[in-house]
C-alpha cells in the first residue's frame, strides 16, 4: 500500500504516489534552478509543466486513475532532463532536423508570421509547404465565386492560435521537450509586436469564435439529446421486435419482410443469432447513446479502450453473424418434394363438399408472424410451435373420383436431407359422407425442425361433379380452375360447377 497525494500540475489535477511525487518535484525543482530568475523562467516552467500534465493524461485510463512512477519516468524521458537544455538564446528551427509527418501534428494558425489572420502560414506549417502557395491559391479561389472568402472565415473562426511554445512545436512537428521549449519561449519573448490591423482582426475573430463556441456547446447538447432519444426508440423497436412485450402488438404483424436469417433466428430459438444480432445491431444503437449522454453532459474523459473495445466487439459480431448466415443458407440450400395421392368417391346425385374441421386461426395475437414469399405464411404460437398455412388449388380431373395430391416441400443441405424434413408435415383428408375436409394448416411441434416446409394441397373435381367451397376455405384457396371470370375469392359459400373448361357458378345450395 502506498501513499497517495493530489497534485495541480499544469491546471490539471493528478492523483500520483507519493514515490512518484518525490521524484516529479526533483526534477521540476532542477529546471528552476536551471532557468534561474530570467523574467522569461516562470512562463518557461509553466509552457513545461502544461506539456508534461498533456503525457500524463494520455497514461491515464479507467483501470490506472493514479500516477505512478514509471509515469513520472517516462514523461522525464520523453520531455529531458535539465542538462539538455540548450546554450542559445534564440530559436531557429532546423530544417535538416527529422520532423513528424503532417498527419501526427496539430493544426493551429500560425499569428507569428500572419498577414491577416494566420490561416495560411498555419497550414503551410502544418503540411510542410511555403505559405505563399496557399495565399496564392486562395487568392485564385476568390475569383470563383468569393469561395475562399467563406473558407478562410471558417477556418480563423475553427482554429486556434498557436500562442504557447508548446503549440508553436506542435504545429510545425518537432519534438517538445525542455530544450525545444525553452528555445521557442526565448523566441517568443522577443517577437515584434502586432500592428493595428493585425490586433483588430484577431480580436474579431475572437468574438466570433466565442459565439461559435457558444452556439457549438448549445448544439452539442441538442444533438446529444436527440441521439438519446433516438437510441431509446430503437432500442424499443428491436426489444419490442424480439420479445413481443406488449400483448396483441408485433411488428412483424405489419408484414415487415425480415430476411429468412432472423426467421431463423427468431423461430429456431438460435443463440448464436441473437449474440451477434445483438452485437451487430444492438451495440451500434448503445454507442449512439453512450455519445448522446456524452454530449449531453459534456462529459469529457479517456474511454479511447471503450470505443476500441466496442470496435472489437462489433467485428467480431460480423464475423459471428457471417459464419453463421453462411451455415444457415448451406443448411437450406436444397429443396425436396415429396407427393402423397388420395382417392375419394362422390356420388354424381349428390353435391360434394370441400370444407375443413379447423379453419386457419384468424386469431395472430402473441404470435410472431414469419413470411419467407408471398406464398408461404407461418406463426410461432405461444407454444412455440410454428403453424404453417396450407395452400389449396382446385383444379379438373380426368377420372370419375376425386383425386387430392399432398405436396409438401421442405429444404436441406441436400435433397434427401429436404425430403426426411417433409415427414415433420402430418395432416389427414378425411370424408364424411359427401364431405371432403381438407388440412388448412399444419404443425411443427418442434420449432427446430424449421426448414421452411410447405404444404400445397391439389383438389382434381370430375367433369359434372356440383361441389359446394365452404367459407372457411377463404384463407388458404389460393388458385382454381375457372370458366368464367371470377375473383378467388367469390369461391368460397358458393356453389360451383365443374365443366369441361373450369368451375361455374350455379344457383344452387347444398
């Protein structure tokens, strides 16, 4: 256990070890005895100070909140010690000297060697180039519309000064440390003073970069909140999406078209689905929120290891999601039919019935819907099985029975495989008399067995067969043969019918 002490180091508070304290006020105390009582000294330690609290800040994280001394040691390493500062007394930046490139240093204006403003020679100095350049080339832009005008305002309002030593470095890519410091104070202190124009342009733009400030921070927190409020709702949605939370409201009842993926995801009960939904799509919507109250708040502090993290954390969702998207499409990739045909008299005095015993639940309350095509229709019912819709196509048959086909499909890695999964399809047709009840549904009691099965069931009428199409056939007929025009939808509660050309309306009830 250590002791611990708090520190203002630069205008920032430092929580440090006392061990690092001790060898941090060793070295501060050597560059005040190295600097001696020149007017100039104060502003010197001070330009150091504020550059070492800036490494200090960089070291300290969520999991490190106090200075320790390999802290201290290696901000003394990288700023130097008292010996190395340099002998002259004026600073001359060395052109041979090796300098950072321009996208590692800081962009500031550069008033030192200004015509109106800065922004030029700050640029020149930031990208390494002549400043003449640049005023040449927004002197041609002004030609073009007063362009350059508006670009140069936006700047000298946006950039700050380069007025400390540090930010003078920092702007042309050398190295701070205690000489550079040092060199570059002394320099400073002896620059000439503005002219009037000069003064009166940096003091305009001053006021504008307050107002800009102002209308910034204002903006921040109106943005903030907005993303708050955003992120919330979409956050909703998708717990809403995923849960069905509210009785008798699903999203999916709105026929959204969610790819056959989240089908899966959502019917198969498939963790895997859901880690990397949520990672994918639910961490991207808690940034948005975590930034919102961030601005909201101003909160301002190191959490670069949150925002990487999350990065981590987001590829690796896509990378989860892709190999599961592939494994899933390979696990449905074949289609497999397979047909079962039934025989069933009729008497040609009689009129023949096609009804069913249990019409398609017109009750979609606590279900999720899920829809693959326009043709096939499931729900996922609150005992988690999934309730496929029957399709029933009326059509001519040739012989003096009526013929009904089974189609029922499903999908595999293979066909065999499709074909094995049709067997989780059992329903029956079954008559009574003269009348035929057809399936109008079926049931998967194991959500598992998913594989998109379908059941299509082919209903051949004689010629000259009169057959009655009961109302609660009107969810699942979905084709017929007609001789006249008629909509689908007029076939059920009529009386049909069936002639050389298709079914005709007859004015007769059973």
């Amino acid at each position: 256990m250590k002791k611990a002490l708090n520190i203002n180091l630069g205008g920032i508070i430092f929580h440090i070890d006392e061990d690092a304290y001790e060898h941090l006020n060793q070295y501060i105390a050597g560059l005040e005895r190295k600097f001696g009582n020149a007017p100039e000294s104060k502003e010197i330690i001070s330009d150091i100070e504020a550059r070492m609290a800036e490494l200090l800040q960089e070291r300290i994280t969520r999991s490190k909140q106090s200075v320790d001394l390999s802290d201290v040691e290696y901000v003394i390493a990288v700023m130097g010690g008292p010996e190395e500062v340099a002998q002259e007394s004026t600073y001359t930046s060395n052109q041979d000297s090796p300098r950072r490139p321009w996208y590692q240093r800081r962009l500031y204006r550069d008033p030192d060697n200004s015509i109106i403003g800065g922004v030029c020679s700050g640029l020149a100095a930031f990208f390494g180039i002549d400043p003449v350049i640049l005023r040449i080339l927004f002197l041609v832009l002004l030609f073009f519309g007063g362009s350059s005008v508006l670009l140069y305002l936006i700047l000298w309002i946006a950039l700050p000064a380069a007025r400390t030593p540090v930010q003078k470095l920092e702007m042309k890519g050398e190295d701070v440390n205690i000489s550079s410091i040092e060199k570059a104070s002394r320099s400073s202190a002896q620059n000439m003073p503005k002219n009037g124009w000069q003064t009166f342009f940096e003091s305009f733009a001053q006021i504008l970069g307050g107002i800009l400030k102002a209308a910034v921070k204002v903006l921040a927190v109106f943005i903030g909140f907005m993303l708050i409020l955003v992120g919330a709702a979409i956050m909703m949605f998708f717990i809403v999406l995923n849960a069905g939370i509210f009785e008798g409201f699903h999203p999916m009842d709105f026929n959204l078209g969610l790819p056959m993926l989240f089908h899966f995801a959502i019917a198969q009960g498939n963790w895997g689905f859901q880690i990397a939904n949520f990672l994918v799509f639910i961490l991207p919507i808690l940034a948005i929120v975590y930034l919102g109250i961030k601005l909201l708040f101003g909160l301002k502090y190191n959490d670069k290891t949150i925002w990487f993290s999350a990065l981590v954390l987001w590829l690796l969702g896509i990378v989860l999601w892709i190999i599961l998207a592939f494994s899933t499409v390979r696990s449905v990739k074949s289609e497999g039919i397979v047909q079962e045909n039934r025989q069933f008299t009729t008497q040609p005095n009689r009129v023949l019935v096609l009804d069913v015993k249990d019409p398609w639940p017109d009750d979609q309350n606590n279900k999720f819907q899920l829809k693959t095509n326009d043709k096939s229709l499931y729900f996922l019912s609150n005992k988690n099985e999934i309730i496929g819709k029957a399709e029933i196509i009326i059509e001519k048959g040739n012989k003096n029975q009526v013929d009904i086909t089974l189609e029922k499909s499903a999908r595999g890695k293979n066909e065999q495989e499709a074909e094995s999964k049709t067997q989780s399809i059992k329903v029956s047709v079954s008559q009574n008399d003269s009348i035929i009840y057809l399936p109008a549904y079926f049931v998967l009691t194991n959500r598992k067995d998913w594989r998109i099965q379908h059941l299509r069931v082919i209903v051949r009428i004689p010629e000259g067969q009169i057959v009655y199409i009961s109302p609660q056939l009107k969810d699942i007929l979905i084709d017929a043969e007609l001789n006249e025009s008629r909509w689908i939808s007029e076939l059920p509660g009529n009386t049909w019918k069936m002639t050389n050309n298709g079914l005709q309306m007859i004015n007769r009830q059973p």
